[in-house]
C-alpha cells in the first residue's frame, strides 16, 4: 500500500519495511530485495536479501543468523554513505538492542537539504546491553509505534528489576526452579546483566548463550551464564533459567515440576499477559519504547511530518493530529503480527492474542 507523498519525500510501507523510491533505499523488508538497510538483527526484521547494510554490531551479529552467501556491509555509526543523486544515508544509535540502528537519509530537493529519519524499533531509555539512542533532526520522522496507546507507560526499571530479583529468589527459597522468558537475542542478555550478579547461577538455552558469546566479543561485559543443555530437575536445581517464550508450553520444561515461570516484556502491562504466556509473572521491562517516549521522540527530532508503522500506528498518528502535529499511519490499520513462537522481538508477541 502506497503512503501519501509529500513535496520532498515518497514513503512507502512495502514489503513489511520501508522503501523510498527517490533515493531506491530499502529498510527492513522481510521479503527478498537485491540490497537492504537492516536495522538490527532481530528474524522478523531479516529477509534473504542479497546484500545488506547494517551497522557494525548488527553485521556480526547477523553473521550468526543468515546464509554465509549473504553479502554484509558493515557500517560504522555516524559514517555516511552516498546513494545516488546526490542523497546519503547515516546509520545513528537506536538503543533498541545492541547494534540496532536509525536511519538518517539527506538530499537536496529544489537546491536546499531535506532530511529523514526512520526510526526502526526503538527506545529512549539507556539499555544494559544497548547503546543509547541518538536522535537526530530531520523534516519527516518515520517511527515504529508498537506500544503507541496512553496505557503503555512502563514503571520504573530498577523497580521492576527488584521484582525479578525477588521472584527469582522466592522461588528459590520454595524449592522452585525459577524461569523467565525472554528472546535470544536482546531481552534475554539484558535480564543476565541484572539477575546474573545477585549470587545464583544461570543458565541460557543455546541461541541465547551463543548470542551472549558474540556480545562479548563486541565488548559487552555480561555475567557468567552456563549453557542449557539435556534438562533434568537435577541439573537446574539453585540456578536460573532463561529461555525463549516458545518453551514455555513446550515439553523441554515439563520435566521440572516444581518451577516458577515469569515472562519479561513490555506487554506485560495487558490484563491477559500471564495467560498469554503461559506463566505465573510477567514483568514490565522492554526493550521497545513506550508511550511517553514515542512522545518524546517526536518532539526531539522536529520533524514537519510523521509517518506512523507497527503496532498501534493509526492510534498513535491521531494523537499527534490532536496535538497538532501533521501525522498519518503508512499502513493503515494497526499491523498484523506474528504467531506466538515465531522469533523474535517483543513487538511481535500479540498476534492471536500475543503480541
């Protein structure tokens, strides 16, 4: 579906990404396209393409996670790179994950500068595991929006910390083995950095303790975690699991009897979260932005005009009518989302009731 046009710049949510046709620049499609910016490394933002531009975390990281053939460029932060007509792009900390990226793209049009910048998955908050987010000014801002509704303003992250901590070591004290969900890559080194220091060993099933593997290559310093492998009630008892949301009515776990299984995301604000999940806790803490600070985004880069995409976009764009400023969802109704299991970013989780 075609977006409106204006004056300066065409964007069109196409392909599940975004593309702009005047300067031929593909971000995050999820359908095949001979070359693509990817954002971060996340699978639902990745598709077989067959070159792709990501800054220099991302790259590696995606290294673990496409065909070898793939062809990567590695772009450095703050490096910009030409495409054609004069225009260029500058990959800038987006602070959703480590790597992740917004895109800033400049060109001249009737002989002054004109500027975008399109956002990616985003959060304002300084992650453990992330860098900080750094906006810039431009004149149209393309910006995800899943958490774009008044009710999804998230508490304060050490209180919600503390409340994993005491989970963790209430379950503990009960005989309990306790479990908290989060995706491989992201969430589930960002819980390691909090719970790993308060004095019980974890364990990582597989693709996230490889994921914690490259981030200490890339110079994150996280706590020792072991590796999960054969699960037996024995081998896990006094430790911590971390482990995807797909296990969680999986039968890998089953054979711990006595567990105590909390989900770690930003929908755990929704009444139904624990149902949804298949759990007895959920916890507030995402690495996606929230209300307050898809506000505040706005506000930070200035824009002219805002393009809405993802989660609830239509929602968030009538807000920003109503505030004043010229906004629209590019893809008209709120998104459709993937099924539960389906990797990986929270802002997929409520498809059917998950994401």
């Amino acid at each position: 579906m075609k977006a409106k046009v204006s004056r300066d710049w065409g964007v069109e949510a196409r392909e599940g990404g975004i593309y702009l046709p005047q300067v031929d620049l593909w971000m995050d499609p999820k359908r095949p396209q001979k070359r693509a910016v990817v954002t971060h490394a996340h699978y639902d933002h990745l598709a077989g393409h067959r070159e792709i531009w990501a800054s220099s975390g991302t790259a590696r990281l995606l290294q673990e996670r496409v065909p070898k053939r793939t062809k990567i460029r590695a772009i450095p932060f703050g490096k910009a790179v030409a495409l054609g007509g004069g225009a260029r792009f500058t990959l800038v900390p987006a602070g959703h994950i480590l790597g992740s990226a917004m895109v800033w793209v400049e060109r001249r049009v009737g002989g002054k500068e004109t500027r975008l910048l399109y956002t990616g998955d985003f959060k304002l908050r300084g992650g453990k595991t992330s860098e900080k987010c750094e906006p810039k000014r431009a004149d149209v801002l393309v910006m995800e929006t899943t958490f774009g509704r008044p009710e999804y303003r998230f508490p304060a992250e050490e209180k919600v910390v503390e409340e994993i901590i005491s989970f963790c070591h209430r379950a503990v004290r009960e005989g309990k083995v306790p479990i908290l969900l989060g995706y491989a890559l992201g969430k589930s080194q960002e819980i390691l950095q909090r719970v790993g220091a308060i004095g019980l060993p974890v364990l990582m099933e597989r693709a996230g303790h490889r994921m914690c593997e490259v981030y200490r290559e890339l110079g994150q310093k996280l706590p020792e975690v072991g590796r999960l492998g054969k699960i037996t009630a024995e081998k896990v008892g006094g430790h911590i699991l971390i482990v995807p949301p797909s296990m969680a009515r999986g039968q890998r776990l089953k054979v711990i009897e006595k567990r105590s299984v909390a989900v770690v995301t930003g929908w755990a604000l929704d009444r139904g979260a624990i149902y949804r999940y298949g759990c007895q806790e959920a916890f507030a803490l995402s690495d996606h932005a929230d209300y307050g600070e898809l506000l505040e985004m706005v506000e930070r880069v200035g824009p002219k005009e805002v393009r809405t995409v993802h989660g609830f976009a239509q929602e968030f764009a009538m807000d920003l009518q109503e505030r004043g400023w010229r906004a629209w969802a590019l893809a008209g109704a709120t998104q459709m989302m993937l099924p539960f299991g389906v990797e990986e970013g929270e802002g997929r989780d409520r498809k059917k009731g998950r994401r």
